[in-house]
C-alpha cells in the first residue's frame, strides 16, 4: 500500500532545515535531522553519500524554477564547522499557493487538530500533522483550548491504511466479524470514510455481495491489499447521500420475491413540550428541520426512518411525539410498547431470603 517515501521524507526535512534562519545547520546536523525523522517514520537510517545526493537534488530543484546556480549557501567564518541555509529565505522545494491570511487559518485548524491528537490510534492525524508542519513550519502550542469527547474505537487503527487506499483507490481484502455472526473477508473497493456517534464507517463496493456495503471499523478485523482493477464509484454521489438520513443507515424494505428496495424519504411531524422545544431548535435532530408552529411547539424533519431516527426521537422519551404520518407513528408506539412490556408487564420472580 503507497506510504510517504523515505525520499519526500528526507526532502521535506532537508527542505524545512534549509529555510530556517534561526538555525545553523551543519552536514552532521542535517544528517542527525534526517536520521530523527526516518528513524520516527519507521525507516532505515541514511549515510553520508545519500546527504550528499538529497542536497544535489535540493539544488537542481531549486535551480530549475528560480534559476539560481546553486541556490544553498556554505556559510560560517574561522574555525567553525561551516552550516547550510538557502541563499534566498523565500527558497523552498515545496512551492506554497497560501496567503498570509490563509497560512494563518490552516495554523488555527491544526491548533485544534493538535488537541484532538490523544489516543495512540491517532497516528494516522499525527502524521498529517507533522507533514503539514514540515511544509509550513512549526504550530505554535497554544494550550489546552479544546477538548472533545474521547472515543476509543477499536477499528482505527485501520484507520490510516483504509484513508490511502480510498485517496489511490486500492482494492482491499477485509476480514469482518459481525455481531452474533462468523467472521468473512470481502473483496473490496474503498469509496468514502464517515464518522457518526464515535464510530467510524466505510463505503465500498462489495464484489462478493454486488452491492454498496457499509462496514463499522470497531468490526473489522483485518486489512490486506486487495488485486484486480478497481471499480470506480461513478452511481453514488456521497456529498448528497446522507442528505436524508440521520446517522450512516440508508434503510432497505424486503420486496414479496425476495429483492430488497431503498426506503423512500417522509416529511416526518414532530410535536415537543414546550420545555423541550428551544432545545430541540438549537440541537435539531437533523438538518431538515422546519418549526411549523411555535405555538403548538411542532417541527418537521424529511428524513428516511432508520434505526438512528427512531434511536434518536427516543432520546427525548415522553418530550416529544410523531404526530404524523401514521407508519412511522405506528413504528415508534410498538417499540414504546415494547419498553413497556419489559418494565411493567415482567412478572419478577420471587426469592427466598432464608
């Protein structure tokens, strides 16, 4: 599966070490700067000669795009070991597009990106991190500002493995182990990654299913380059498909010969009380929520009813009620009826405490 070489690694270390001009650099430094970094990347250590080629490499870079002969300076008087930096501070093998202002605000983002970088299954946003620091320079540590929820999902750590084979589209052979059920391995083809509810999702096409399939990382169990041609994505448009639907499920009704169809979306009427009401109008249940009447505290939502919908109407218990239509008013009541079974219609068995 492709990984950052050890070459864009030495370059990019080279090519930060070159532009600071705080530092002085010597061969040795550079060489110790380089083997900290590859070291860190899991990578083999380089010797003297291939220094030597990186910072030729440097150079012809540089000199094609700005003409310069030999754009890095040997600087350094009397008796001290001699440092290198480019002759023009501006000088970068990386040539960056971003304004000022623009700089400004990727900093920002990855200040918060730095305080959601805690659980050792982050490395994958780790690496992002220091690669975008290498091309842009150091990110300021401006404290703790920010936390987030701290999910532990168990699948991220195939986390960084599933991102590089969406972004090349690689086929992938994953070992899956779904509840009360044996494990399987699926042919593969990685489409889109989608978070929700602290768990994390992948879209692809599965070939030995013929069919879209959604997979929880937390589920799999093993991740493996997969062979053959990759067959692009060119039916589901994934910036539009969860338009109508809360969470990741799109629901499936099972047709009289067998075959199974898309459940279609419904303009969904939802009363609250009038203590909950504000609430659910600055957190709404989902993106198409409408007040229809301030006054009899009611909102509508266009959603296909999935199991997250109902899930997530439950939350508010006796606070809200689906009015209309009538299916999904029917779907709720029999699992409230099914709550109600299981709390007030239990006969408890008596114990003798002697």
């Amino acid at each position: 599966m492709p990984v950052s070489s050890s070459q864009n690694i030495r370059l990019f270390v080279l090519d930060q070490c070159l532009r600071n001009q705080r530092e002085k650099y010597t061969f040795n430094a550079l060489l110790d700067k380089v083997n900290e970094k590859l070291e860190r990347c899991g990578k083999p250590e380089i010797a003297i000669r291939q220094l030597r080629k990186d910072l030729r490499e440097i150079r012809s870079i540089i000199k094609k795009h700005e003409g310069d002969e030999d754009p890095i300076a040997l600087l350094g008087s009397g008796g001290k070991e001699k440092y290198y930096r480019y002759k023009n501070p501006k000088s970068s093998i990386y040539k960056n597009q971003l304004s000022d202002d623009e700089l400004a605000d990727l900093l920002a983002v990855l200040n918060v990106l730095k305080s959601f970088r805690k659980d050792e299954n982050d490395g994958w946003l780790s690496d992002i991190i220091e690669g975008l620091e290498e091309k842009f320079g150091e990110i300021p540590d401006a404290g703790e500002l920010i936390s987030f929820e701290d999910y532990k999902t168990q699948g991220a750590s195939y986390l960084a493995a599933i991102v590089d084979a969406v972004i090349n589209h690689q086929k992938l052979v994953i070992y899956y182990q779904p509840y009360h059920k044996e494990e399987e391995h699926w042919d593969i083809d990685p489409y889109y990654l989608k978070q929700f509810n602290g768990r994390w999702f992948l879209f692809g096409w599965n070939e030995d299913k013929g069919m879209l399939y959604n997979m929880a990382l937390d589920r799999i169990t093993g991740v493996y380059d997969g062979y053959g041609e990759f067959r692009t994505n060119k039916d589901i448009d994934f910036s539009t498909y969860f338009d109508d639907i809360i969470g990741v499920t799109r629901p499936r009704k099972k047709l009289e010969d067998g075959s199974f169809v898309d459940v279609d979306s419904e303009k969904i009427l939802l009363r609250f009380s009038e203590r909950r009401f504000p609430y659910a109008k600055s957190k709404p249940i989902h993106n198409s929520f409408q007040v229809v009447s301030e006054e009899d505290c009611t909102a509508s939502i266009i959603v296909r009813p999935n199991n997250e919908f109902f899930a997530r109407v439950l939350e508010y218990g006796p606070d809200v009620e689906i009015v209309s239509p009538d299916s999904v008013r029917e779907l709720i009541k029999r699992k409230v009826n099914e709550m109600y079974e299981k709390y007030f219609s239990v006969q408890h068995e008596c114990t003798d405490n002697k």
